[in-house]
C-alpha cells in the first residue's frame, strides 16, 4: 500500500515504517497477547494479595494505560489505512469504532468521574463522599493545598517526600496499626495515666500451665480510655464506683498536688469471681522509674504489675506496620511528617499521621493545619437518612433485601423523600446514588453506605458498546453472505482478503 | 418430673402404638437440649449435653421404660419401601422459602451423610425415621469425613470413611474445637470460600452436621407452622426448651391449629414406628391439609404457592437432568456407532439406522433438558443461572442446541455427535458431584434479585460458553482426525475448521454482547460500568484470547493444525472465567457464586486436554517431516 523508496528523505522513510507498524495486524496481535498477560497477573496478584495491590502493579499503573492507548492508536490507525471506505468495510469499521469508543469512554471517566463512598447515619446528614485516593491537605490561613500520596503496597520502598512549608514526608505504611503512648505533658487536658502487666496463670484442659501476660494502658482522660478488658475481668481508672457484678478493679490515681509534700499514690478497690471485695492501695517513689511494684487484689491466678506511672500526661499514637498486611481486613495506611527545621537549625520534629488524623504545625507565626486521609469530595447538596431498612428471607438470617430512605437536601429544599435499593439508584444533580452495604453494629446507630458516581464517559460507553456488538454481528453475517454468494471460497484466509490486506 | 407425670398419663392411653408414641413425646418435648437461641451461642454446652444423654441414656430419662423399647427400635430400622408422595408434599419453610417436605430431605440427608440417597433410604423416609429413632441412627455410621488430617486431629480411625453422631458427640477433641468456635452460621446450603482453611471448614461442617441431626431429632428442624404474619418465620413443631407441663391426652387434644399440627406430625411418626400404612398415610394427608390451610388463612397469596410446591416434588422426583444426560449418552453412542457403521461400509442402511436412534434420542434428551429447566425457572421464580449447578445445565443445554442449529444450517453430522456428548459429559457433571455443585434451590442475595439486566448478562455470557464448548468439542474431533492422518489441507479438516469458525463467531458474538451487559448491569447495579472485578477480566481474557486467535487466522499465521490446537487453549481461559474465578481465585464482587472443591478433577481434565493436543502436534509435524524428506 505504501511502497518504500530509497530516494525518499530518511524522515519519510521512518514516517512511514512507523505507519506500517501501527497499521500493522502483528501489533494487534501482539498488544492482544500483551493484554492478556498483564490481565491474567492482575488477577492472581488480586487473588494472592489485594485489590489495591493488582491495581498498584496493573490496572493503575502508567505502563497499563500506555498499553490501551496502543490498542487504541493501532485500531485508530487499521481504521484510517482503509480510507477511503467502501461500503463493504462498515462492519469492520463499526467493530473498530465501538472498542475505540469503549476506550475513550474509560479515559474520560478516569480522568472526571467520580467514584466515592458515602456512609450516611440513620437520622443525619451527608454530603461528603469519600474516594479511595489518600491525600494530604495542608492548609494556612492564606490557602489550602492538596498532596496527592497514592497508595502503595508494603515492602515497595519509600523515598522521602518533599512537601510545601519546608515540610516531608519520611516514612510510608501502607496498612498501619496505632500504637498508643502516654507522655508526660503540660497541657490543660492532662491527666494521670498507669500503665498495667497481667500475667495470667492457668491450666487449660489436662495441658501444663501456662503464663499469658497482658499490658494496657488507662488514663483517666477520655471515656474510652478510663477502662479495659484485662481477660474476664474489667480494669477502670478513675469515674464513678463501678455497679456491676465482678470481676473488676477500680482504680483512683492521686498525683502530687503543687506544693504539697504528700507521696503519689493509686487507691484500688477489686471484686472477684466470688463477688469478694478487697481494697488497698501503693505509694509510689518520688522519682526513677517503677519496677516489681504490685498491685495485689488477692485474686490467686492474676498477677498485676504497675509498669508506668506518668501523673500528667497526653496520649500519643503512633504507628507501626500492621499485623493484618493484605485483604479487605487490612487497615488504611499511614505517613510520619517531618515538621519545618527548627529556628536553631536542628531537623524538625517527627510525626505520624494515620487516615482521617490531623495536626497542626507553627511556621513563621502561621498555624498550619495538615490531614491526611481519603480524597474527599463535597457534593453540591446532602443527603439525609430517614431509615434504613433490611428485611430478610423469612425463617432465615440471610438479608433478602435492604434499602434507604433518603431526602435530598439542597437549594431547592425539596421534601421529597427517596427510596434507594439494590439496583434502584438515585440520580440528583448528575450523580448517582447506589445502595452498597450497611453496617448493622447494635448499640451503634445504623449506617447506610451508597456508591457516589458522576461518570461523563458513560454514554461513550455505552454507544462504543451498541457499535461494537453491532458491528461484529454484521461483520459474521456480511462475511456468510459473501461466502453463499460464491464471490469467495475456500478458507476463510481469502474471505480476508474482502477487508483488504494489512 | 414432667415426663414423669407425662409417662403416668401415658400408660391409661389405650393405643395401639403406645410405647412407640411414648417415647416420639420424650423425643419432641423432653430432650434436654439447648434452646434455638442459645445453639449458637453456646454448642459447646448443647453438645456436652446431647454426650451426656446420648452416652448415659438415649432418651435422656426413665431407662426402664427404655430399656424395653430400645430393641424394638433398633430391630425395625429399615427402609419400609412405602408410597411416600404424601409425605413428600408436606409444605415446610426451610432455607428461607417454602418447600415440599421432598426438598428438604433432600437437602438434609445430602448435608448429613454427603450423598444423594444413604443406604437405599429414599431422603423423605430417612428423616422420618432419624426423628422416629433415634437412637439406632445415633449408632449409624452416618456423617462421612473426608480429609485425614481432620480424623487425625479429631483422634479418630484413619481408615474409615463415616462416622455414627454418637461417637462425634463422645469426642472430646471436637467438643474442644466447639467451645473455641463460639458462634457460627449454618453451612447447610451455603457455599464455601475458595479461599478458607480446608480443614477449618471440614471441622465447621461437621459440628454443623451433628447441629442439624440434633435440630431434627428434637423437633426444632421440623418448621411446619406457619406463621401468624405474611412472610413471617414458620415455628418448629417442637421447642426443646417448651417443656410444658402437659399430657399426651391434652396435647392430642389440643384444639389449636399449631397443637393440632403437632398431633398431627406426632400421629404420622407414631404410625411409621408402628408400621400402620393406612393410618400413615391418612395422618400425613391431615397434617398436609392443616398446614395449607393454615398458610393460606395466614396469607391469601400462600394458595398460589401451592401448585409451585407440586411442581417442585415432581422435579425432584423425575430429576429430568439425569436422564436427559443418559439419552445424550446413548445418543452419542449411536452417532459414534453411525459414523463407524458408514466407515466400514459405505452406503450402508445400518448407518441411517444407528444416525435416527441417535436423533431420536438427542431430540428427547433436549426435551426433557428444557423441560427441566423450565420446571426449575418455574418453581425458582427466576431463570436458574445463580450458582455452578445451574449454569453448568444452562451451558450444556446450549451447547446442544447450538450444535442443532448449526447442524441446521451447514448439515454435518459431525455437529450432533459432538453435541450429544457435551450434554451428556455437562450433565454428568453436574448430576454425580451433589457435594461439589450443590443442586439445592436457595434464595438470592439482594443483589441478584428481580433485576433483568442480571439474567439477561449471565444467560448471555453461558450461552457463549456453550458455543465454545462446541468449538472445542470440533477441534478436538479435527485433532483426532489429524492424528489418525487426515491431511492438514483435506477437505474434512477444512470442513471442520469451517465448522469451528461459525461455532466461535457465535461464541464471540456472545461472550462480547454478554461481557458489555455485564457492564451495563454492573453499572446499573454497582455504579460503574467496568472495575476490574476478577470476573469480568477473566470474562475479557477469554474473549482476548479467542479474538487473538481470529485475528492470526485472518493473517494466516494460524493454520488448521492451529486452530484446532488453539480452541483448546483457548477453552481454558474460559474455564478459568467460569469455574476459576469462583472456585480458585475466590476474589471481587462475583463472591455469591464463589465455593470451593474440584480444583483437582478440573484440573486434571485440563491437563489430559493439553497432552492430548501436545501428542496430536508432535504426531503431525513427525510426519510432515517425514514426507518432507
């Protein structure tokens, strides 16, 4: 079709041997082999590791889209080469046309869709979705600015990451547990803190016994840290004399009040498996750090241990890699920032910042408030869940169905209220609103969770799709006629040849 | 004390299956089980009990009365081999829905001892008599463990296969593991992950078997009254933890529907014990009639339920997929002996003869495939496409016809042979591995409920697994051919790389129509079009691979030897996409559809595949060579 001659200038030359490339059906052929391959991985990484994983290494990853846009130019470019079209070449035209819609579509909606969660509780409203893309806001009062972290696997590898303010990012864990600790603090909010060591002696069914030990921490400054589960029994700092029926014990914290000379000390109150109470109490040293001091509610099989003492302090959360690393049991990821180099020169303080956490640092008298999280994406109206329902096959705990009523709240207060269900969305304002799943926890209230979309590809995708379908139909009906008409015979390689030859 | 003062009222009862009916009451009201609520709570203890009494005293209580009953119980046990279509009728909610007494046998008895029928009882009678005595099928070597490692840890005989609930119960390893379970779900007619500890799960399974045979025993299984309010859950005939002060007297006499009901049920288990034919079939006539009626002056709606129950006992009992794959065996044996008949004599009447049985046979399989199919859809209320049972007899049906239609058009024989045997191999399949692909119908989850685009996506998709079912089917045929020295240019391996040519065009056709339906429902359901769930990719794989292979068709680099050799290939990837993805992979958002077991059947079967195709391609191209030289 293009005949190559020597006397043509190289750059004509090369023009054309990369126009024979493109056009050529061994590209096709190899892209479709390529493709393949980098599927079948993608769902075996999935299946050994995660989703975020294949998408990481695979679906998300530059080498993947420049894969498809190669699919695509070569199916652009077989496309032209037959210019100009007869009407024989409609069927191959179409079928070529729909992937290449299809293609296009999915780059549009990757680039301005939105794809997000809303979790919305019974009774409240929403307007925030959230999409599964971690970022960093940084904001100061002058401007707020957004630092895209994707997500990466564990053990890929993290070099440290400049961000704006003189501040970076140092270190990277993609699924992260919190570690807590208590420091001593000056702050307002501090309050005392004890840390505790069970050590648990028992025998279990005919097996020699065995020593399993427990530490916790308490602090007597937020609800849920004021108690525990140590084993069967509930260990609590500080509040009202617990009511309930035993095994507890109640702990009261007397920290060193300014000026005064009297000692530190914990008051302790227990109640057994027997319902026996038994008090006491221990006077802590005036400085040094504790060891081998006991506190003794004369229970036999449990042995407590004051580990730490700090009678002002401040939690602290930190995090470490998680033990659950794949699946969708694995925990989101977390970033540790370095602060802006200190007015003495010294490197800046470290800090972690797990998803959903935010902190603030001081900069040339500027408060500056970052947070780290999922990309979140405020939509032009909230949602409010009226009810949630769930109603289940009867005689049986398996769901039959579940759905949401929700009312839209916007500029226009409509009072409508919708019903959202399984494969009955709603549609407001250009998004879409799905029933997903539901969290059902008892004491909690219920919370319904909708698929958010906003997909301007899809009417690409769905023309690409009907062209596509359309065209291959035709494409095996035209090729029957040509072969009953008796204009071609034999192997289907001649019958080929009606399309014209690459 | 109860039964105490029950048994002093018993003995004025003048009954023919006195003693009998005596001990049915111990068994319904006097069982010292744990209550429904508390079972999954604390098995542990239900089990330690049910050891206990089942150690110290089948019955629980009054050994001399037991003493005396105990062989006249074990002596009877055998089949009776009565007329059990009434029985068979009985309405019972079950599993979510309500169902003839015939499909929750069924579905019980396959859980319990993993077949289809144990022992020549037929499912419905066995259920009788494991509530009627107990005691002789506590002994019964019943629930079979399959892995070693599990009897092993359980310290149980290597070397046997099944094991009596009584010596489970009595085995303090398995009580252990009980105890550290906690709470679980019942694996009755629930799949499990592909991806979950094989041996965790066989110890779940037979906790859960020893559960369900002690739910059955204590009456608590048998939920026969309906409820007060439509779509409501159906009550037990009998709650362990109801142990009413009452007498036999006043609960035979109890006027209520439900007391009635219990009377009722208590009469058809005593006249079975008693052997009374006429006064069983009488009783289970009454109880069938208490319960329709009772569901249906609960909700009206209940009445057209009924003929649905019917359909469903005669699905059962006709089970019109194992015969369909019979006469498609038959049918392939004919067409092979045609074809042989023909080779060996050319023109010769016997080969007309063998080719008509065989058509005669294929045209009936076929009915009855789509007759069964259609009673299926009718009593599901949906197109039966929802797990690897349904769609395996949905690809083979296609399959099937596909090999009709295209038979239809281009007139080789070769299509109806290659047919009857993906019918009869798919249903094989899918009639003799109960355990594998459980045949039981169970309700969707919410997802897949009353949604068009699910059903017309799935049926899609299958139909072109059928059509490359066929494809492969053909090119395994053209291998054959080669290997028994067809030339690659001769006109019969043209003929059938023709032949695998329009099979594949209606394979990609629909694999591509059904794969952008998938879409469609995806984004219709889930809210985007395409997310590279496991499932769709593998649905795209399979079309990549078979679009790759059209394409070096079209260039010509792939000749008929390859395109034979290719269709096999390319037939599993779409093994992967149909039974990989879900039995294997165990990944995304296809997850209803996800069990496990059969990876090695599977793959075995795909390995002798490609050694085949690697033999016949060494074969050919000696030979070329040889001609060559």
């Amino acid at each position: 079709m293009s005949a190559t001659k020597s006397n043509y200038p190289l750059w004509v030359r090369a023009v054309l041997g990369v126009y024979r490339i493109l056009i050529s059906l061994q590209l096709a052929v190899v892209l479709l082999l390529l493709l393949t391959l980098s599927l079948i991985i993608a769902t075996t990484l999935e299946s050994r590791w995660d989703t975020p994983t294949a998408q990481f290494y695979v679906y998300r990853a530059p080498w993947f889209a420049f894969l498809l846009l190669m699919l695509g130019v070569n199916i652009l470019a077989v496309a032209l080469s037959r210019f100009p079209w007869k009407r024989r070449h409609i069927p191959f035209l179409s079928a070529h046309l729909g992937i290449l819609l299809l293609l296009l579509g999915s780059w549009v909606t990757r680039q301005h869709g939105v794809d997000g969660l809303m979790r919305v509780q019974e009774a409240e409203k929403q307007s925030v979705a959230e999409i599964d893309e971690p970022q960093l806001i940084l904001r100061s009062p002058q401007q707020t600015r957004i630092v895209p972290i994707p997500w990466r696997p564990p053990h890929t590898g993290f070099q440290p990451m400049a961000l704006p303010y003189g501040l970076s990012v140092e270190e990277y864990l993609s699924r992260a547990e919190p570690v807590y600790s208590f420091e001593p603090s000056t702050t307002e909010q501090a309050r005392p803190a004890v840390q505790l060591k069970f050590t648990t002696k028992r025998a279990m069914g005919g097996m020699p016994a065995m020593a399993a030990s427990h530490e916790l921490w308490l602090w007597e400054g937020a609800e849920e840290w004021q108690s525990s589960d140590a084993g069967p029994a509930r260990v609590m700092l500080g509040g009202a004399r617990p009511q309930s029926p035993g095994p507890w014990i109640w702990l009261r914290a007397f920290p060193a009040k300014p000026g005064s000379k009297s000692r530190e000390m914990i008051e302790f109150e227990a109640v057994s498996w027997r319902q026996e109470k038994t008090q006491g109490k221990v006077l802590l040293p005036a400085r040094g750090a504790l060891s081998g001091v006991m506190l003794d509610p004369g229970w036999k099989a449990v042995q407590i241990e004051l580990k730490n003492w700090v009678p002002a302090a401040f939690p602290r959360t930190d995090y470490q890699p998680a033990k659950v690393l794949y699946g969708p049991k694995a925990p989101p990821s977390a970033i540790r920032i370095r602060g802006p180099r200190l007015p003495d020169g010294r490197m800046g303080d470290l800090l972690w910042l797990g998803s959903g956490d935010r902190a603030t640092f001081e900069l040339g008298g500027e408060t500056i408030q970052i947070s780290y999280g999922p990309k979140r994406v405020l939509l032009p109206f909230a949602l409010e869940l009226q009810r949630f329902q769930l109603e289940r096959y009867p005689g049986s705990s398996q769901p039959a169905s579940f759905s949401s009523l929700v009312r839209v709240e916007g500029d226009g207060s409509s009072q409508k209220v919708h019903h959202i269900s399984m494969n009955e969305p709603l549609e407001w304002k250009g998004f879409t609103f799905y029933q997903s799943s539901y969290e059902d926890a008892e004491p909690r209230p219920t919370v319904s969770i909708f698929s958010v979309n906003r997909d301007p590809g899809r009417a690409l995708k769905y023309w690409g799709s009907l062209i596509l379908v359309v065209g291959i139909v035709h494409f095996y009906v035209a090729r029957a006629r040509t072969r009953r008409s008796g204009l071609v015979q034999g192997s289907s390689q001649s019958v080929g040849s009606s399309e014209g030859s690459a | 004390m109860i039964r105490v003062s029950m048994m002093r009222n018993e003995k004025q009862i003048p009954t023919r299956a006195g003693v009998p009916v005596l001990m049915l009451l111990l068994v319904l009201l006097g069982l010292p089980l744990g209550s429904p609520q508390a079972q999954g709570e604390d098995r542990a203890s239900a089990i330690q009990e049910t050891k206990t009494e089942s150690l110290a005293s089948p019955q629980g209580s009054a050994p001399k009365e037991q003493s005396q009953e105990e062989p006249l119980e074990r002596s009877e046990i055998a089949p009776r081999g009565w007329d059990f279509s009434q029985w068979e009728q009985v309405p019972i909610q079950a599993g979510g829905r309500v169902k003839p007494l015939a499909a929750f046998a069924g579905e019980v008895v396959l859980h319990l001892s993993s077949r289809r029928r144990f022992e020549g009882w037929s499912p419905s009678e066995q259920i009788l008599s494991l509530v009627a005595q107990p005691s002789a099928w506590r002994e019964k070597p019943l629930i079979k463990i399959e892995r070693e490692d599990v009897k092993r840890q359980l310290l149980l005989d290597v070397s046997r296969q099944r094991f009596s609930v009584s010596e489970l119960f009595a085995n303090s390893a398995l009580l252990q593991y009980a105890s550290r379970m906690g709470e679980l779900e019942s694996t009755l007619a629930k799949a499990p992950h592909p991806n979950a500890d094989p041996r965790e799960e066989e110890l779940k399974r037979i906790l859960d078997r020893l559960t369900v045979f002690h739910r059955l025993v204590s009456g608590e299984a048998w939920t026969f009254q309906p409820s007060g309010e439509p779509g409501g859950a159906w009550q037990p005939v009998a709650r362990p933890e109801q142990n009413e002060e009452r007498s036999l007297r006043e609960i035979l006499a109890d006027t209520s529907t439900s007391g009635r009901i219990r009377a009722r049920f208590i009469e058809v288990m005593g006249a079975y014990l008693a052997g009374d034919e006429p006064r069983f079939q009488s009783a289970v006539r009454e109880l069938r009639r208490l319960i329709e009626d009772d569901a249906i002056r609960v909700e009206p709606a209940f009445a057209r339920e009924i003929p649905r129950l019917k359909a469903e006992r005669i699905y059962l009992q006709v089970r019109p997929f194992h015969w369909a794959w019979i006469l498609d065996l038959i049918a392939a044996i004919a067409f092979a002996a045609s074809a042989w008949v023909a080779s060996v004599r050319s023109e010769g009447q016997g080969s007309r003869w063998f080719h008509r049985a065989g058509l005669f046979c294929l045209t009936l399989g076929l009915i009855l495939h789509a007759t069964g199919f259609g009673l299926r859809s009718y009593v599901a209320g949906r197109p039966p496409v929802s797990n690897m049972y349904e769609s395996i007899v949905w690809v083979s049906f296609g399959a099937v016809v596909f090999s009709w239609i295209i038979y239809a058009f281009q007139r080789a024989r070769i299509l109806l042979g290659v047919g009857s045997v993906l019918g009869a191999l798919g249903l094989l399949a899918a009639d003799s591995a109960p355990t594998l692909m459980d045949p039981g119908l169970h309700p969707l989850v919410p997802v897949l409920r009353s949604n068009y685009w699910l059903t017309v996506h799935v049926l899609t998709i299958t139909l072109g697994y059928a059509a490359f079912a066929l494809t492969l089917g053909i090119g395994n045929v053209t291998l054959f051919q080669l290997f028994r020295g067809a030339s690659e240019r001769s006109s019969d391996v043209s003929r059938l790389n023709q032949l695998t040519y329009r099979a594949m065009q209606f394979g990609v056709v629909l694999l591509a129509a059904g794969t952008i339906l998938g879409g469609v429902w995806a984004d219709y359901s889930w809210g985007r079009f395409w997310g590279w769930d496991p499932k769709e990719v593998w649905a795209l794989i399979a079309l990549l691979t078979y679009l790759t292979v059209l394409h070096g068709r079209y260039a010509g680099w792939v000749g008929p030897v390859g395109f034979a050799a290719w269709t096999v290939f390319c037939f599993s990837s779409v093994v992967m996409a149909w039974y990989g993805v879900n039995f294997v992979l165990g990944v995304g958002l296809h997850s209803y559809g996800f069990s496990a077991g059969g990876q090695g059947a599977v793959g075995i079967a795909v390995l002798i595949q490609l050694l085949y195709v690697g033999v016949v391609l060494v074969t050919v191209k000696r030979r070329s060579k040889a001609r060559s030289s």
